[in-house]
C-alpha cells in the first residue's frame, strides 16, 4: 500500500472484524458497553459501578494476554521505542481524557459509534482530529514515529 509498506490490511480487516464481535457479545450478553478504561477501573476498583468486578478483570487481564498469544503464535514481535516512564505518564494522561470524555476510543469508537450515539460521535470526531494533528505536528518537526 503506498505510504505504508508495512501495512497488512488483512490482519487489520481480521482483528477489526474480532473488536466488533467481543463489543456485540459484551452488549449482548451483559448489556454493558465493551469500554477498555471503564472496566480497567472496575477491575482496578477505581470505579464501583458498572459491569461485575470479575467479568471486568478477566476482561484487563485477556486483552495483554490474548494478543502475547496471538503474538507467539503468529511470530509478531513488538518493542517500544520510548521509556517506560514516559508510557506511565502519556498511560496517566489518556486516563484522564477518558474520565472527561467518559469512556476511551473503544467505548466510543467501537460501540457507540454502532449506537450512533450523539456523544460518541463527537468524541470520536475530537480523538480522531487530535491523533491527526499530533502526528502532523511531530512530522512537521521532524520526530520519527
């Protein structure tokens, strides 16, 4: 694909395809919104509404688990080309903008951008413009990403 050569639409077409069907069986089964920040802070305990502690924590716990798996299993390394302190602090800051946004990309952008929420249509609009412009940005002054 020109301008990414790395790309691999078929494992993004795949993955795409599995985030909408664990968000559609979430909903579904427990009526509660497959949103990655509200049921970390259930799980964490940082929040005391919301979708059952144990179905919060085997859903924190699954994420990094199931894609190391997939990761072994399709030989996929990955590496983070910054420290782990800043990832801390940019984690802490992207924590922050999904309590005042209420909820993260995947409540917003997964589900109720289906819903055809009103909300989630315009914070989806606003990350989506705010990670173009950040990347503009950072090209622009020559940052490597």
């Amino acid at each position: 694909m020109p301008g990414f050569p790395q790309a691999i639409p078929l494992h993004g077409l795949i993955g795409g395809l599995m985030i909408g069907c664990a968000a559609a069986i979430m909903l579904l089964a427990n009526g509660r919104v497959a949103g990655c920040s509200g049921l970390f802070a259930r799980a964490a305990g940082l929040a005391v509404s919301g979708a059952p502690r144990m179905i919060a924590v085997a859903f924190t716990i699954g994420l990094p688990l199931g894609a190391a798996l997939i990761g072994m299993t399709m030989g996929i390394t990955s590496h983070f080309p910054v420290s782990l302190k800043l990832l801390a602090v940019a984690g802490l800051i992207v924590g922050f903008g999904t309590r005042l946004g209420s909820g993260c990309t995947s409540g917003h952008g997964v589900v109720g951008m289906a819903r055809l929420s009103p909300r989630s249509l315009a914070a989806t609009a606003t990350f989506m413009a705010t990670g173009i412009a950040t990347v503009t940005i950072l090209r622009v002054a020559g940052v490597a990403l």
